[in-house]
C-alpha cells in the first residue's frame, strides 16, 4: 500500500449541487467505517490491533478502527489494509471478497469517495471453543 499522504481525504461535491466549500473526511474516520463493515462480516473472527488497542479494549472501550489501515495510492485514491482472523470452517476466499465488497460499499455509502484497493490480510484463524459437558 502506498504512504499516507495526507490526513484527511476531499469528499467531491455531489453533481447537480451548489459548491459551498471543502468538505474533508479524516482518515481516522474511514478507518472506522471500515472497521465496523468488516466486523459485520460472517466469518471473520476479529481484527487485530496493537497494545495500544489492547489496553484501550480493557477499560471497555470499543476500538472500531483496529486492524484497519488507511492510506492513498499514487493516483490519489483511498486505499485500505485490513489485518483479520477468520473463522474455522469459513472459506478464506469468499470471507475476504466479502470484506472488500463490504468496506467498499459502506465507505462510498456514507462518504461518496471511491476505494482504489482494499486488501486484506488473513493473519490467523480463530477456533471456537466448545463447551465440554460433564456427566454426572
């Protein structure tokens, strides 16, 4: 992925409006947006953050944006890395076509800016923990 160049991407004005000034989205906050759709995802497991996140998740704080990754191509596009787990018994292929056509759409949804790339990285799978009955 290319460097962050900026802070902030410029929202376009939408066609047939009256321009009335820049509006600019911060990167923080598309990251958040593609948190939220990738966790929205069926099997994905979780996203994977740093110590920072970690301690933040303690004190009970959700951490929407973590393992979410925001930077802008040579073209000056957005483009987003996302670190996940995915599910035991989840087919990986389908599981991150989804996370890219999800954060896709809910980026543009809510920001009218196009996504140049979303890659995602699988870094581990999560294996559910079943519950051992014991029989008396």
């Amino acid at each position: 992925m290319a460097e962050k160049v900026g802070q902030s991407f410029v929202q376009p004005t939408p066609s047939g409006k009256e321009e009335l000034g820049k509006i600019e989205v911060a990167a923080e906050v598309i990251e958040v947006v593609a948190g939220i759709a990738v966790n929205e995802v069926e099997g994905i497991a979780a996203t994977r953050g740093n110590i920072a996140t970690g301690v933040v998740e303690r004190f009970g704080k959700k951490v929407h944006n973590k393992g979410i990754k925001s930077g802008v191509t040579e073209t000056g596009e957005i483009a987003i890395d996302v670190f996940c787990s995915v599910k035991y018994g989840h087919a990986i292929p389908k599981v991150a076509k989804e996370v890219q056509s999800q954060i896709r759409q809910a980026i543009f949804n809510m920001t009218a800016l196009e996504t140049a790339e979303v890659n995602v990285h699988i870094t581990g799978i999560h294996f559910e923990k079943e519950e051992v009955a014991v029989h008396e």
